[in-house]
C-alpha cells in the first residue's frame, strides 16, 4: 500500500486467468502485496494442529489425541474445530513417528479445507473461485486414489457425510496449486497471493518465510 491506496488491482489475462497488475509504477523495495492466510495446514507431515511447528511426541492434545509442540501451545484454537471430529471418532493412533510422513496430516489438510468450506462459507468463495488443474492432475491413477480415500475417509471415519468427491478433489488441487510453504511440512494458502502469476525472473521477493501472515516487496522495476 501507499498512503492507503492498494499498489494492485485484479486482473484477467486470456489463457491465464485472474492475475494482478500494477496500478501505478512501483519502486523497489515497496511493500506491493500484504497478505493473511486463509488455510494454515499442515503438509503430509507430523506437526502441531495449533501453530504447525515441530512435534516430538511428547505433549498432546488431552482431547483428541494429537501430537502438540507443547502442553501450552497459544494458538490451539486453531484446531477446535477438527479436534471434535477426531476425539468423537478415535481416528489418531496411539503413537507414531513424530519424523516420518503420515497419510492423516494428507487428509488433515483437506479437511481443514472442508470445514472453512461449511463454517465459513463467504470466505471459501475465495478458494472456490481458485484454480485446482484437476484435468491434469487425474492423469495420474496415484493421485485419484489418493483424492478417492480421502473422500471416503471424510465421510466414513469422521462422519462428514456432506462432502463429495468433487469437494475433495478441489480442495486438495487448490492447496497443491497455490499453497505456500511446501516442504516444510506446512502449507499456507493466501487469497490475495494465490493470484500472482508465477516467473522464472520474479519481480517481488517474499519478505519472511511463510506464516499466517505474508509481505511481499518489489525487487525490480
């Protein structure tokens, strides 16, 4: 922003979709875009439900089982929601490897997805409105059948019998597409940022690593 007034509007390109541009010439070093995360998930691997940092398996969550950084983790709310889901249906085993992927943190992330989708309707039309490239990511049989369990490990495991297929499928197309942080076994999905056009020579530069809330600066005219 400058004295107020966004440095950006939306755009559409044919062939490309809605994108941003420039409203006026920028300077480097400008704050261009600020953003928060609609969806802080995790990424296939153990983390904390509350703030996504690191787990060793030796705090958890007293209701629902799941590993926590810490017994007094300050952003639990953030898993309120899920962890009524997973303590009624006794989905987390009783112990795992802290270090290794698990399939649960996969779907964990869908489901996140989900119920912003049913609590917060208004605000998933953001995420609806995004690209999944479902076309091309059905091409491979691996990620069908993964998009397939997860439906029916929404509606048989956690009873959420609302949610289809087509549900699933987009929601995991959206964060594999736009999602911020992967492989670092977070993933963070910005309404705003997931409109940038991606570049082989960028022309903003991400101010700190991804978190609940993201700058970016211009890094050229």
């Amino acid at each position: 922003r400058m004295e107020g007034v966004l440095l950006w509007e939306p755009d559409y390109q044919e062939g490309v979709g809605r994108t941003i541009k420039a409203t006026r010439d920028i300077r480097i070093g400008e704050i261009v875009l600020e953003d928060s995360a609609l969806l802080a998930v995790p990424d296939g691997f153990p983390v904390c439900l509350g703030c996504l940092g690191r787990v060793d398996g030796t705090s958890f969550c007293a209701r629902c089982g799941c590993p926590l950084c810490s017994d007094g983790c300050g952003e639990l709310s953030a898993h309120g929601t899920e962890c009524e889901l997973l303590a009624v249906n006794k989905v987390f085993p009783p112990s795992m490897n802290c270090g290794a992927p698990h399939g649960l943190y996969a779907v964990l992330a869908v489901v996140r997805a989900l119920l912003l989708k049913r609590d917060h309707p208004k605000d998933y039309q953001a995420i609806d409105d995004l690209m999944d490239h479902w076309e091309e990511r059905r091409k491979e049989k691996g990620v069908v059948e993964m998009v397939r369990f997860m439906g029916a490990f929404c509606r048989n495991k956690l009873g959420m019998d609302w949610v289809t297929d087509t549900d699933v499928r987009h929601a995991f197309g959206v964060l594999k597409t736009n999602g911020v942080g992967h492989g670092s076994k977070k993933c963070f999905l910005y309404p705003n940022l997931s409109l940038i056009s991606h570049s082989c020579t960028a022309n903003l530069d991400m101010v700190d690593r991804p978190a609940r809330t993201v700058q970016l600066v211009a890094k050229r005219m």
